[in-house]
C-alpha cells in the first residue's frame, strides 16, 4: 500500500506533491463543490460510498476524514504533533510510520489527517483546498454519513459528526451531519463488491444524501445562502436494506433536535462496574426555540418507520431574550 505524501513543516522533503493539482479528466457536472468529512475514519465503508454517490451526482468532492476513528470527540480541535502517525490508522489503513497527512494516490481529492473531524474541516478549508485545488470555494460540507444515530441535544456536544458539521457553521459554510442507524465499523475495502448493490445499507445512505444536497442546492441561487447564517442540519437515517429490508428509500419528515424520547449521555453503576447508558431527563424534551408542534427527531426514528428526520440547529447559544432578563434579575444588584 502507498500513500502520497504532502509537504509539510516537519516532513517537507518527502513531499510528493509540490503544485496545485492539474485540472483532471473527470470534471464535475455542477458547479457545486462538497468537503466531505466524518468521525468513523476515512477508510470507512460509508463515507466513501457517500463520496462516490456525490461524485456520480456531478459534484467536486473533497474528502478529508480523521486517519482513526474520532467518534465521540464532538468538537474537540486537535491536530497532529509528529510528522508521522505513531500507530496504525483506522484498519492499518495507513500503518504507522505514514506521513501524518496523505491523500489516495489513485485519488487526490481524497485525503486523511491525524486529527478530529472539527480539525479536519479546517485542514481542509485552510490547506488542502487552497494548496491543492486553486483555493475554489466550497458550497457545502457534508459529514458522515456517521455509524450510528445522533439524536437529539444530548449528541450535539458529543458526537463528532455533528462537531464537525458546527465547526464548518462557524466558519460561515453551509453544512450538514448524517447519521445511521448501522453500527458496524467496516472498512471499505472489505465491501467494495457490494458498493453497486442497490440494497447494501452505505449504498441506500449514499442515496440519500445525494437527494437532499440535490433540493437544497435547487434554486439556491435566488437565495441569500444555502441554508440561513448561524444554522445546520442534523438528519438521521433509520435502518435500511441489510438492517431492514422494506425500507429501502426513506421518506423525510421535518423535525426538531428536542423534544420526547430525546436521549442524552448517561451512565449505571452495577456489580461494581460502571458502564455508558442511555439517560432520559427532562431538560431535552423542553421547547423554547423554533416550532413546538414538530415531533423530535428521535421520536421520528423510534415511531415512524421508514422516516429520515431533518432538525435544524444553532450555533447561537444565546438563551430566549426572556430567559436572560430574567437571570439578569436574579443577580439584580451585580450590575448596579
């Protein structure tokens, strides 16, 4: 196995590619450019089934994903601290020893980094594109699609699909997190027969994600943005194909982050041993932003079959202009 290099302040002399990268033969259809990341690695089967489905669809696709599987580091920023990778990357894919950075050598639109997926969309956006692909604006970012789901408020801290996707938000870039209800951490490669079944679950999901970048790039052009400044989407997809046969194309239903059935991160104590657990509390299921009436996301995926739930979220953290005036009160005699 090999991987090209780029040049770097620790390993510039290993570089393997030194100018911007000449135009290719298979020019996108659109005039729509994607950075693709994840949090399960960029040897995944579902991220490079997502890439390949955009690709077909005529976007330019980058691809830059964490070398090792980051699930569950949110929004934490870390970027490498050795020129090379001192273990094995997700599957051995690449082994350590591996430039900390690379991209495929049969493909240079996609490129791994030893880092987070919040990390990994500003290598992206501050390296990689500029270095490498003449600085060209991106439209969107897409992450994931995630193994497994992300649901509700209780993940929106958590989970680095959805980091990654606040990070771009931050930035001012449209972006969107995909998450699925397949669990199984599989290495591509393991799976590149099956990559044209139309029932193989990261094939459904790849699908899917194409069909909404699809509608939401129609008509953007008469808009101010692609999706409103501040805000993104979260979208979960339920089981499909191998994990649920009758459903093979999702319907979308729209939804909110909170709301019943919304989990958030717990944990039991048993035996002696503590382990992860699923909590339920109050504080998820309250509405004080946006649309009381829609169902939470996570309801739509435990009641709906078949449903791909759609939550928009904020980067404004700010609470209701009410909540504040009324904590201001509260400590009244603090700002006299």
């Amino acid at each position: 196995m090999k991987f090209s290099t780029i040049a770097s302040a620790f390993v510039a002399a290993s570089s393997v590619l030194a100018a911007p990268l000449a135009k290719r033969d298979d020019e996108p259809s659109t005039n729509k450019t994607i950075l693709l990341t994840n949090d399960d690695g960029w040897a995944a089967t579902n991220i490079r089934a997502t890439y390949t489905a955009l690709k077909n669809a005529g976007y330019e696709v980058i691809m830059v994903a964490p070398v090792s599987q980051r699930s569950g580091f949110g929004g934490q920023f870390a970027v490498p601290t050795s020129e090379t990778l001192e273990t094995n990357g997700e599957f051995s894919y690449p082994p350590a020893g591996s430039p900390s950075w690379g991209h495929e050598d049969e493909d240079q639109s996609i490129w791994y980094f030893n880092g987070t997926p919040a990390s990994c969309v500003a290598f992206g956006l501050n390296y990689v594109i500029p270095q490498y692909f003449d600085n060209k604006t991106v439209d969107l970012v897409v992450a994931g699609p995630n193994e497994g789901l992300n649901l509700s408020p209780g993940m929106y801290t958590l989970s680095g699909t959805i980091g990654a996707t606040y990070a771009s938000v931050l930035r001012g870039y449209p972006a969107i997190a995909f998450s699925g209800s397949n669990t199984n951490n599989s290495f591509y490669k393991d799976d590149e027969d099956r990559l044209d079944d139309e029932t193989f679950t990261p094939v459904i999901y790849g699908k899917k994600v194409v069909e909404l970048v699809d509608r939401l790039f129609t008509d953007s052009e008469s808009r101010p943005r692609v999706l409103p400044k501040t805000t993104g989407l979260n979208v979960n997809l339920p089981k499909v194909g191998d994990e649920d046969e009758s459903c093979l194309d999702p319907e979308w239903q729209f939804a909110r982050l909170s709301g019943e059935d919304s989990p958030a991160s717990n944990l039991k104590y048993a035996d002696g041993k503590v382990k992860y657990a699923d909590g339920f509390f109050e504080a998820p299921t309250e509405c004080v932003f946006g649309d009381c009436d829609l169902p939470s996301e996570a309801w739509v995926i435990k009641h709906q079959k078949c449903k791909t739930p759609i939550s928009v979220f904020s980067i404004d953290y700010d609470a209701s202009y009410k909540q504040a005036k009324n904590v201001q009160n509260y400590l009244g005699e603090l700002f006299a």
